[in-house]
C-alpha cells in the first residue's frame, strides 16, 4: 500500500514539475529569453551559434529624446540572440505614424512590433486581421494579465498586445503665473474652479500675453472632458455598446466647459487653434498659456530637453471633478505594443513587448509604466533625475496626484469609435466655430451615432 501511494505520489509531483517547467518567469526581471524561438538559441552540429534574429519595431517617438538608443542596447545586452531595428519618422506623431502603418501592412511590408497610441487604434484593425493574439504567448509563461497590467488590451475575449506606459490624465501649471495669480496648488477641484483658475492667470496687457489654458484638437478627451474620467459609461457610446451617450449630463458639461472659456476668453480660441494648427507642447512650454490638462507622458518633458530647456517649474493636480461631492479620478489608457500578424518572427516579438513593458520601461526611464509590479516612487526619481533640470518638476504634487486619484479606465471602444468620433467632432465644430446651440449639437450628434451603433449591432 505504502509502494503504490509513493508510486502515485512520484506521478503527480513528476506532473506538476512539468507544468512548471513549461512556464517561464512572469515578472520581466529575469533573464529567461521568454518566448524565445528555440533555432535561434540552439547551436547548429558543427557547434556553431545560430544568427541573431533581427525585429523591426515601428514607432512613432523621437528615439533620441526617448532614449530609444538605451532601450535598445539593453534589450540586445540581455537576449543577444535577438537584435531590434526601430522604424520611425521620429516626430512624435502618432496620427501620422497610424497612416504609415497601414500602407505598410496594405503593401506587405516586413513589420514584427507595432506600437499603438491607444486601445482604439488596435481594436480598429483587429477585424483586418492586421494583429497576431497573445494569448497563447501569455500561457505559455504563465502570465495573468490582470496580476500584471493596469490597462487591460483585451478585445472580443483576445489579448491583441501588451499594454506599455501608463497615460493618467491630469493638469500640469506654470508655478509662476500660479503663484502670481495668489493661488494654491489644486487637490481637490471642480471644472467650475478650473475655470475660474483659467480665467485669473489669464493676461492679455502688456507685451507678453498668455491664456489661463489651452485645449487640445482631440476629440477624446478634450471634446468630453467632464465625461471621460467617469466610473461607467466615460466614452461617447455607452459601456454596454447598445446606445449613444451623447445626451449624459457629464457630455453636456463638457460642451459647457468649452463654450464657458471660450466666452471667458480664458482659453486659447478654437479658431486660432484649428487655423494655426497648434500644439500643446509649445503652447504650454512658450508660457502662452498658464495650464493644460495632459498625460503624464508630459511629466519628463516639464525637466526640459536638450532642445528645448525647461524655464519654469511645473506643478501638478489631478483632473477636475463633475461634481465637488464625486471622489477624484482620472482616466487612464496605455500605449500598446502588438505583433504583426505577418511577422515571421513572432516569438520573438513577444520577447520584446513582453521585456519593454516591464524591464524596458524602467530602463528607459521616461514614462509610467502600466505594469503593476513597478515601484511608482523609484520611477518617479528616476524619470525627474534623467532630466537637465530635475528642479523644474513638483514632485511633491506629482506624488499626491498619483496616490489620491482613483484611475478608471474607459471599456474597450467600439471598432467602429473612428467614425463615432468624427460624427462628434463635426457638430462640436458647427458649435464652436458656427454658432450651433448646444441642444442641437447634442441631440443631432446622439442621433447620427445611435444610427452608427444601431448599424453595427
């Protein structure tokens, strides 16, 4: 009895050895060469190394202010039997980079890695087929997505990428015109507050003028932006997919905000934004205006760069509430790293996003990461130490923005969120730039986008 209970007792420890031998570390930090094609590392019988295994990563970042050139030495120091080739026009632009992308792929160009700038854009061409699914990637190393990521990338039951830096909205201000206004640092405010604290660092005497703020062209989150740090139905179509969300309190107020600055005078004119074709970058570091909400992909950027210095210090609070009742929050998203269904190289591609997205940020020391096993305070000094003037970043309030504000995340949007969003776009243009009422605006951009949903039912 005692032989056979020992002889069952070996089989199943001998099972579960093996299972775990089939997975690999899950945390990025150690040097398993995860997911790594076995022809790649093996020796050939003349005993002779196999060739490194070349990836090309498509991009839209500036890869010398990014550090690109750090991130890849390291990635190539620790699995030197894969080599990275970064592919981008280095002008932060990721709309243009998404247009690159998809002649690219029409035309069959070679990619492994495409990095996307948002959830939307990877579930908009998940349908073409354009996108390999992790998941067997994921079991293989015995990876729970949501143990390890705060931004999920799953569409439809399917991972399509991994999640990398986190973008948590909030509102970056010149300390200067701050203190010069007599006001404190906001903890804890309203978009009615945000707009009376727009309208006091606004100057237009003398010979420099500024405005109190700037809002951006994107229609998410600067068309919505009472609605997208919302605990349920943030986006434009509602959590369940089945109705508009035009008609939301939240979206009215968001329109409210807008048309609120604008008659304030209090925020840069959308005339002159669209006209001008603006940015935010060198309207908020030329101090033409006191304060924008961002992402915190700002944060490196307000210690300067080596083109353009950083003139004054930032400080940092979190995105206004709705009401003064609501707790605080912030929307957050992620940039996602994807393999290319073409890629011949898919195995090793998932090394790479799966190292980049834990270890390579770090590395990188240039953004939040969306992995949650990052020590938040370590990245912080390690992001505000890297830049030329670590003195020009609060972070103290960096500090009390990311502790006390709850991140939410908006539902996967719709395949279809392009088109929703133009729709939008279109009758808050007529609004802003044509004197449409607001009634109308709503109630003509909630019908065209129920039609939209209701045809892609």
């Amino acid at each position: 009895m005692i032989k056979k209970w020992m002889k069952s007792s070996t089989i199943v420890l001998t099972a579960a050895v093996m299972l775990l031998a089939g997975c690999s570390s899950s945390t990025g930090t150690k040097d398993t060469n995860a997911g790594t094609n076995a022809g790649t590392k093996a020796e050939s019988n003349e005993g002779s190394k196999a060739e490194p295994v070349t990836i090309k990563v498509h991009t839209w970042y500036n890869l010398e202010n990014e550090k690109f050139d750090v991130v890849k030495q390291e990635f190539e120091k620790k699995h030197p039997d894969i080599k990275i080739e970064f592919v981008s026009a280095g002008d932060n632009n990721a709309t243009e980079h998404l247009k690159k992308v998809d002649l690219a792929a029409a035309s069959g160009e070679e990619m492994d890695v495409i990095m996307f700038s948002s959830q939307t854009s990877v579930v908009q061409r998940v349908p073409a087929g354009m996108l390999e699914p992790i998941d067997d990637y994921l079991n293989k190393e015995c990876i729970k997505f949501d143990d390890e990521y705060a931004v999920s990338t799953q569409d439809n039951g399917k991972y399509y990428g991994l999640p990398g830096k986190s973008v948590n909205f909030f509102v970056a201000i010149n300390e200067d015109h701050l203190k010069a206004a007599g006001l404190p640092i906001p903890t804890d405010w309203t978009w009615d507050e945000y707009l009376d604290y727009a309208k006091k660092m606004t100057k237009q005497d003398g010979e420099k003028k500024r405005y109190g703020t700037y809002f951006h062209t994107w229609t998410n989150p600067f068309v919505m932006l009472a609605l997208a740090n919302q605990a349920e139905n943030n986006y434009l179509v509602t959590d369940d997919g089945k109705s508009a969300n035009i008609t939301s309190p939240a979206l009215r107020k968001s329109l409210e905000i807008r048309l609120q600055a604008e008659k304030d005078k209090s925020a840069t004119p959308y005339t002159e934004v669209i006209s001008q074709k603006l940015n935010y970058r060198p309207q908020y570091f030329n101090q033409d205006a006191s304060m924008i909400a961002t992402g915190t992909f700002l944060i490196a950027e307000t210690g300067g760069t080596d083109k353009v210095p950083a003139t004054f210090k930032s400080v940092f609070a979190p995105i206004p509430k709705l009401n003064k009742e609501d707790p605080t929050r912030a929307n957050i998203s992620s940039d996602v790293l994807s393999i290319s269904s073409k890629s011949k190289h898919k195995e090793q591609a998932f090394t790479f996003i799966r190292w980049f997205t834990t270890e390579g940020l770090m590395v990188q020391g240039r953004n939040i990461p969306s992995w949650k096993k990052a020590n938040m305070e370590e990245v912080l000094d390690k992001i505000i130490a890297a830049t030329p003037s670590p003195e020009m970043i609060d972070k103290a309030s960096l500090l009390n923005f990311l502790k006390n504000t709850v991140m939410v995340q908006a539902k996967t949007p719709p395949a279809y969120s392009a088109e929703v969003e133009k729709m939008m776009q279109e009758e808050f243009d007529k609004m802003m730039l044509q004197g449409q009422d607001i009634d109308k605006t709503i109630n003509t951009a909630q019908e065209k986008i129920q039609k939209l949903v209701d045809a892609n039912q």
